[in-house]
C-alpha cells in the first residue's frame, strides 16, 4: 500500500506512475510525455498539410477571365434565342464546353439596369435546382429541365418546380464587331448579378449570406 | 481448414510407430505442414487469433437473416477484386475514360463480364448492406453494448453510397455525367461548407480535367481504405461482443449453475 | 438501460453463448452458402446483362434526360416532389440530414431493454414506414416519365373508329406535343410533371375539343399561349388533346407505345 503522504516527491515511482523507472521524475516524465505528444503532431502535420493544401488548391486558385467570340450582332434576334457552344474551363476538352442561349436586349421585358455587358442576354443552360440540362422550347418560350420539372419563363425567371434562383447568365460585350461572351454570373429573383454560385444556392434574402461566392472567380467589379 | 498443432515446433513423435518403417508420402507432407503452421505459430501466436475468432460460440437460433452481414462483406471483396483488375485497362481522363471503357466492353477478354461483375456487385453490395442494417434494426441488435458498432454500420452505410455514386462516374457516360453533376450539386447546397465543398469535389467551380480523376482517386483509394478499415473495426467488435441471439430466444437459466452460486 | 438491465442482459447473453454451437464449421458453412447465392446472383446478372454504357459524356446537350441509378431512385424522386423554390432546401438538406442524424444516434435515444420486434411498437412501425415510404419514392421514381416524350400509347378507340383524317391528326399531335413544352407544368400518363398545370390524362372529360383550342388561344397565367403555332400543327395537338378521356386510356392500341 503507497503512503499518499509521499506524493509531493518529485518521483514518479514513489507516485505509481505507470512504468515509471527508477530515478525518473515528474518534470522529467512530463517534459517526455509533452516531447512524444509534439514530435507525433509535427510529423502527422508535415505531412497532412501540404497534401490537404495540395487537394483544395483548386478551391483558391484565382482564375481567369475568358471572353469568346460567338458571332456577328445581326446574328442574334431580340424575340428568340439561338443556342451557342462555348468553353467554360480551359484544356478540359469537349469536357470543358456549354451551350448557352443568346438574344439581343430587348427593353420591352429586360428591365435590369442596361450596361456595357447586357446588349446581348445570354443564359445558362444549368438548371439552378440541382444543374440538369435546361432546353428551350420556342412554341412555349419556356425552359424546360428533364430531372425534378424545374421550368423557367423567357428571361429565365423561374415559372414552376422546385429551382431556388432564374437560370444563370453570361457576361456580354461587343468588340471587334463580334458578340463575346465571357465568364458566368448569378441573379437573384430581381435579376441583380452577384458573383457565380452553383445551383441549388438561394440568393434572395438570407441566402446570399449562407451561400458566400468562391474566392476562385467573382463577378466584373461595379456591374 | 486450420489445423492447431498442440506443441510449438512440430509435432510429437507419434508412440507405437516403428522407426524403422518408412514414412509414407501424405505422412511426410502432413507433418510438413504442421511444422510449417507450428513455425509460424511459434513467431507470431496466431493459432490463439484464429482460435478466438473461428472457434467462438455463436447462440442457439441464428437464421439466414444472420448470413447479410458476411454477404455483404464478400460482395466488397468482390468489388475490390474486379476493381483492381478494370484499374489496369481503365484510363481516368475526360478525353479517354469513355474509349477505355468501350475498350474494355468490346476488346478485353471478359471485358464486359468483369465489367458487368463490378457493376451489378456494387447493386448487390447496397442491396444487402440495407438488408443487414433491416436485420440489425428490428431484432433491436443496436442495443447495449453493441451501440458503436450500429455507429460503424452506419457510416459503412453511407461510404457504401458515396462509394456508388462516385463509381458512376466514371465511365464518363452521359448518365454518368449527369447523375454525379446532380450529386456534386447536392453536397454544394449545404449552407457555408457547402460551395467550398462543392469546389473540392469537382477541384474548381465546373466539373474539368481534374473532377474526373479526383473521383477516380476518391473512389478507389480513399474510400476503400476507409471502408476497409471499418469494417475491420465492425467485426472486431461483433467478436469482442458476440453475435446476438434472435430476440425471441429466452435464456434458461442453468438450475445447477444458480444453485451452485447460491 | 439501467445498470441492473444491462447486467441481466449480459448474463442472459452470457448463458445463450455457453450453450451456443462454434463459429467454424456451422455458421461458416451457413454463411457460405448465402455467399454462393450472392455471387451467383452477382454472377448470372453479369452475364445476362453485362456491363453496358451510355453515350459519350456530353455536357453541351440539351436533349439528355439524366436518370441514376435505380438505387437513388428514392432521392431522386423526393428531390422531384419537394416543391416549391421555398422548401427546396427540405429535400436537398434537411431531410438526409435529418435521416441520417436520426440513423447515427439511433442506439442513443432507443435505451429501452426490450429487443423483440413485436414488443418495440414504435420503433418497428417507424422502420416498417420507413421502409413503405422509401419503396414508394423508388417506384413513384422508376415510374417518372420524362417531359420530353409521351409514353401512353395511342388508344384503340381512336384509331380503330374514327375517320382516317382524325386519326392522322390525332397521332400527329401525340407526336408534336411533347415538343411544344406542355409536360413541364401538366402530366399525360407518367410523363410530364405534377402541376403548376392540371393533368391532361383525362382533359376531354372535363372539357369539349372547343374549349382546349380556346385555353390553347387564351391561357390563364403563367400559361403561355399557343396563338402562333401553325394552324395544322395546332389543329393536331387539339385533337389530339381531345381524345384524352379515361376511356380512351383504358382501351390502349395493341402492342402499346413505343
């Protein structure tokens, strides 16, 4: 039976400390414990950082702005759209490209504030439920999604099914006598831009604050 | 089967055998294999092991209902197996994973029917992991002390899911494609992580080069590691607890034994 | 579980075990046997159906209808229900959370001793409906038809009694409608999807050819109008629309659809 009278000894045996040898103090077998409990963490760190760093780098990554030629002004009518194959993400291949759909401003029902970068509107073809292939469908002037029944008017304001936010748009300017379109955007349900989201976040109220943008790609500042 | 030699380091000369007679063939090959099982044993005291894991009692009244949990355990196997092998053919990038899929169906020898084995063995798999989570559910087998293993189930469960869903893309297929953007989009919807985690899965803001190998590497090492090591925890403590009795089975308690007690 | 209960079920466990068989041979063999069965089922699928794939990966498409994989049926069809923009986050978050919380802590909450399925009423009717619910969404799931495509079959009663030029017109318009966008707000058999519109199965019950050619004319909002289709394409699609009875989806030409 230890005498608990002794354990103000600074020894770790008179404690019946676990394995304790003979000589060994409490400073001692603490200044081990700390140096084993350390030297483990330091080397699980130097090797779990730059590999977890390495993983979401993309998610830092700034990217570039892209602009692409789509086509001559007098290509594009402001009653209809014409669809347009373009490449979103560089050296990815036929992985890498989208259709959108184009038309020219029309003032009669576009009532956004007109800019330098929405002569031409054009519309993603990402459902902003859950990102199926939206397909616009003249007789109806609808865009019509196949997965969930998610269904958007002609400005892409959504009519019917369970999408969160109108359908994404794309920046647009004229240059060189060329229509161009560049990187991609999100609206709210008051069509006013914030920087691209992925579907299925709100962007009305709240939900501008529970979906923040990614620091990857923000939208053109002041537009 | 596993034969336990009783003395370490070969067996005991056998009493009544004339040493002058010589050995027959199958004599000679048996006692090579227990000395070889008894050197083994001596080094690493595996016969215990093996001992308390094949030779535990399981009780009186266990169904077929009780065979899921290895079923499912062996269609993993399975899935590992075929897995590996469709690995040496398959190529994970956008531009040539869907020819070296069509590679494999129309080329390889037994190209599709391996193919076709990983496929409907990852069916099979989440058929049964569901069947075995029902068994475990309704004969109350979660219940004290097997709690952390319900746990471990269940997180089995759902690596087993996330397993499926990142296996499907990669054929790089049109329902692929689609059905693991709608997935990707799904996890993205979560409030604040969500957009982040959305990036990480696809390794950018639009599914790229990289997404796909970034599944592929997702599916077949991470999740498998951590699905095996699970499962190596699940059964260390279905042995450490023991297999549960069908929740109509009453114990008898022994006469003799309570008398002796008393 | 009390300490008491948790004692008396370890004795209890304790006693069962005793007088239990060993593992190996008899629940080996058992298990082995159920693995036969398994890889065979695994084995004989593989060989029936194989592996096959679907055309190339093609972002650019329009026209694809994505579908998953059968077992994620159930999501897939909650997530089609879950309706509208307001609730959305329900099906893509808050239930699997939910579901999935309640699964993990399962053994936390359900303490209670008894283990008998007939004696748990609630938890073997919460497990029994999730299971009946869960099989539900699978089938509402497998049954869903796209918004691009009619599957009901052309009916009998049509094509074999009336005129040739009715009937001409009345497969015409099954062809065009789905084309024109109407299956993203009404359902026609298992096409199309459940509101905001009514569903057109049986729209000639409930109103005359006269009347689907004026709501075509002049819809209530957010119905777009039909006014400028082409008068012979608009003409089949009242027809068509006309002949959509009850009756006339009980009595399906032979065959069936395409």
């Amino acid at each position: 039976m230890p005498d608990t009278s002794k354990n103000t000894s600074p020894y770790t045996a008179d404690r019946n400390i676990p394995g304790a040898f003979e000589g060994e103090t409490v400073t001692r077998r603490r200044f081990m414990t700390g140096a084993a409990h350390a030297t483990n963490g330091i080397a699980v760190g130097m090797i779990a950082l730059p590999a977890i760093g390495f993983a979401l780098g993309p998610n830092f990554k700034k990217l570039e702005e892209r602009w692409e030629a789509v086509g001559r002004p007098d290509e594009f009518s402001p009653t209809e759209y014409i669809s347009r194959t373009i490449t979103v993400v560089a050296g990815a291949g036929e992985t890498g490209k989208t259709t959108v759909y184009l038309r020219e401003r029309n003032p009669d029902i576009d009532h956004e504030p007109e800019d330098e970068y929405n002569q031409y509107i054009a519309i993603s073809t990402r459902c902003m439920h859950l990102g199926c292939p939206v397909r616009y469908v003249p007789a109806s002037q609808r865009f019509i999604c196949p997965c969930h029944g998610g269904v958007y008017d002609f400005l892409g304001e959504v009519q019917g099914g369970p999408p969160v936010r109108p359908l994404d748009r794309f920046y647009t300017r004229v240059k060189d006598g060329l229509v161009e379109l560049g990187p991609r955007f999100s609206v709210n349900s008051e069509l006013k831009r914030f920087s691209p989201r992925d579907p299925a976040q709100d962007l009305d109220a709240l939900g501008q604050y529970l979906f923040p943008s990614r620091p990857t790609i923000r939208k053109i500042p002041g537009t | 089967m596993l034969k336990l030699p009783s003395v370490p380091g070969g067996a005991p000369p056998r009493p009544g055998t004339p040493a002058a007679e010589p050995a027959s063939l199958k004599d000679n090959a048996s006692e090579a294999a227990i000395s070889a099982l008894g050197w083994l044993d001596e080094r690493t005291a595996i016969s215990g092991t093996a001992r308390w894991v094949m030779f535990r009692k399981v009780p009186k009244g266990t169904n077929w209902f009780y065979t899921l949990g290895t079923s499912t355990m062996m269609a993993f196997l399975s899935q590992v197996v075929t897995g590996v092998f469709l690995a040496m053919y398959y190529d994970p990038s956008p531009n040539n994973a869907y020819e070296s899929m069509r590679h494999i169906n129309n080329d390889v020898f037994l190209g599709q029917f391996v193919h076709g084995m990983h496929r409907w063995g990852a069916t099979t798999m989440v058929v049964l992991i569901f069947l075995h989570m029902g068994r475990t559910f309704f004969f109350g087998a979660y219940k004290y002390p097997r709690e952390l293993n319900w746990v471990i189930g269940v997180i089995l469960v759902l690596l087993t899911m996330i397993m499926a869903l990142t296996g499907y893309l990669l054929p790089w297929d049109q329902r692929s494609y689609w059905a693991t953007a709608v997935g990707v989009n799904v996890f993205a919807s979560a409030p604040i992580a969500g957009p982040y985690l959305g990036d990480f899965l696809r390794a950018g803001p639009e599914f790229g080069a990289t997404t796909l190998s970034r599944f592929y590497a997702i599916h077949m090492l991470l999740l498998p590691g951590l699905i095996g090591g699970l499962i190596a925890a699940h059964l260390y403590l279905v042995i450490k607890h023991g297999t549960t009795a069908p929740p109509w089975i009453e114990a008898e308690i022994d006469e003799d034994l309570r008398k002796s007690e008393a | 579980m009390n300490r008491r209960e948790k004692e008396q079920y370890l004795r209890e466990y304790a006693v069962l075990k005793a007088k239990g068989k060993p593992f190996f041979p008899y629940v080996i063999a058992k298990d082995g046997a159920m693995v036969m069965i398994v890889i065979g089922i695994i084995l004989t699928m593989s060989y029936l159906l194989g592996g096959t794939i679907a055309a190339k990966a093609d972002p650019t498409s329009t026209t694809v209808v994505p579908r998953p994989e059968w077992y994620y049926y159930f999501v897939f069809e909650l997530l089609r229900v879950v309706k509208p923009a307001a609730i959305t986050p329900l099906a893509t978050v808050g239930i699997p959370t939910v579901c999935l919380i309640l699964l993990l802590l399962l053994p936390f909450y359900d303490r209670g001793p008894e283990r008998h399925p007939l004696r748990r009423p609630i938890a073997t009717t919460a497990g029994v409906l999730t299971i009946l619910v869960t099989g539900y969404l699978t089938w509402m799931g497998a049954e869903a038809g796209a918004p691009t495509e009619i599957a009901m079959p052309p009916s009998a009663n049509v094509v074999n009694k009336e005129d040739p030029e009715t009937v001409e017109l009345y497969l015409k318009g099954r062809e065009e409608l789905p084309s024109l966008g109407c299956l993203a707000c009404h359902q026609i058999g298992e096409n199309g999807n459940h509101g905001p519109g009514p569903k057109l199965t049986d729209i000639a019950d409930r109103l005359p050819e006269a009347g689907i050619a004026q709501t075509l004319r002049n819809p209530t909002a957010p119905m777009p109008s039909y006014q400028s289709l082409e008068p012979e394409k608009f003409k089949a699609v009242v027809t068509y629309l006309g002949h959509l009875t009850k009756e006339n989806e009980e009595n399906p030409v032979e065959g069936g659809g395409e």
